[in-house]
C-alpha cells in the first residue's frame, strides 16, 4: 500500500494554519500528521514515546520541517533522520521563514532535498505549497521500501 502522509513539523501556530490552509486550497487532500516540536517529529518517525504503536512501515511521502522549533531544531531533527537506515531517503522539504545563508548550508549539508522560504503573501505561499504537492506527491518516485 502507498502511504502520501504528509508531516508537517512546525511549532507556530499560525505558519501551522496557513499551511494547511494553502493544502486545502490546493486540493491537496493527504492526510497531514503535524508535529509541533523536533522531539514530536523524532517520536513519530522512530515511533517512539506517545507513537510507539505506530506502523513504522507507513513513512510520510515528505517532511515539510520549519528550521526553529523548540525541544530539537529542525537540523538537528534532519542530522537524525539522515544518519538512521530507516528514515535516511524520506525526502525532506526545509520550510521556513529563515533566509540566512548558514541555514541554507547546513540543511543542504545535512541532506535536505530542498530548501522553501515561506512567502510572506498568501497567494505567494498558495502556489509555493501547489508546486510542492505537484512535485512530492505527484510526480517524485520514492526509493523502493526496503526488505
């Protein structure tokens, strides 16, 4: 079975809205896990702690992973993900507001597979998040499940 979960880690509340917003504006109909911290997003993708009966065959189809959340930054929340067999290949998408030339870097460095600015105008974002569900849900093929 193909799982198009979508987890969005984000810890602001508004940012949170609005892309769910932009999602539904879309048509983008897949279900949305949203983790509000790094250490949530880290439970659910190692199903661990309140997520430890969770199915960990069923992989999110993309990470949309904001950069400054509390408890676990978003890169550190990516350096795990990337140094993990199981988690290592999920595409993560960096979706933040930081436009500083570092965090760029580091999340290139760490393995994203790709790095959004938020917009700042809403219609801006409606088409960034169509462009993104185009792309991760539509037409990337993930790596074959491994055995």
């Amino acid at each position: 079975m193909e799982n198009k979960t979508i987890l969005l880690v984000e810890d602001n509340s508004d940012d949170e809205a609005l892309t769910l917003r932009a999602l539904k504006k879309n048509n983008i109909g897949n279900q949305v896990i949203v983790a509000r911290d790094g250490a949530e997003a880290l439970d659910y993708l190692f199903c661990t702690g309140p997520y430890s009966g969770r199915d960990a065959n069923l992989s999110p189809q993309v990470i949309l992973l904001d950069l400054k959340l509390p408890k676990v930054d978003g890169l550190e929340v990516l350096r795990r993900l990337r140094t993990n067999a199981s988690t290592k290949l999920l595409p993560v998408v960096i979706l933040t507001s930081s436009n500083e030339e570092q965090d760029r870097i580091n999340g290139y460095g760490f393995g994203a597979n790709s790095y959004v600015r938020k917009p700042v105008d809403f219609n801006q974002f409606i088409e960034a998040v169509r462009q993104l569900g185009l792309y991760w849900l539509i037409l990337n093929e993930q790596p074959p499940a491994r055995r």
